[in-house]
C-alpha cells in the first residue's frame, strides 16, 4: 500500500513521549533493524501529536539517531506519512519520519535582546 503523508504544520504541538531507541529486527539475536536506503540504525520515538483539544502518542520510526530529543522536548518532524499495513490478520498503521530534531526556542533567542 501507498504512504500517505502527513500535514504536520496542522498540529499545534509535537512533544517527544517517549525517547529514542534503537528498533530490534531480531529478538533472539538482538540484531538492530537497518534502514534499507541509507544503512543506519533505526530509531523508534513515541511522538504526542497534538490538534486543538485532542492528542494521540504514535511511534515513528526514523533512519539514524535523533540527536538530542529527550523525553518531554517539543520536536519538529519532516517528511511523516502513515503506512497502512496487514500482515496474518493484523493490521495497523505505521509511521515514519525522514528526520525528527529537537524544536528550537525563538523565545530563548528573542529573550537575549529584550529589556535592552
């Protein structure tokens, strides 16, 4: 089934729930899931998508460690979409990001210059 991307400028926040860990491929060998075009780890990050009065924590899956998202932190996500999938029986959605960063502060950098 096809990708289907997903507005994220909709949601009025995006908070990191749970930290970044690296996805397992095997349980019995402790292998780490690699991603298939880059070759790098990867990580699973539990994500609070949050519109208006409503939120949902999905896990999202990026290629490589998000560096510097900590449980809490307000992220920004590029290139999510949501992948509708089945498999025995069961079925779900899964989500995958090209890149999850920490969001940056534009209160901190207007807070230097105020006052003065």
């Amino acid at each position: 089934m096809a990708s289907l991307p997903i507005d994220t400028a909709k949601f009025t926040g995006i908070i990191c729930a749970v930290p970044p860990a690296p996805r397992i491929a095997n349980r019995e060998t402790g292998q780490l899931r690699v991603d298939r075009e880059t070759g790098k780890t990867v990580y699973q990050v539990g994500l609070c998508l949050m519109a208006g009065a409503s939120a949902d924590v999905v896990n999202v899956s990026v290629a490589g460690e998000p560096t510097g998202v900590q449980l809490g932190m307000p992220v920004a996500v590029r290139d999510l979409v949501a992948t509708p999938w089945e498999n025995e029986g069961r079925h779900g959605i899964a989500f995958r990001a090209a890149e999850i960063r920490p969001l940056s502060s534009p209160a901190t950098a207007a807070g230097k210059g105020a006052g003065q």
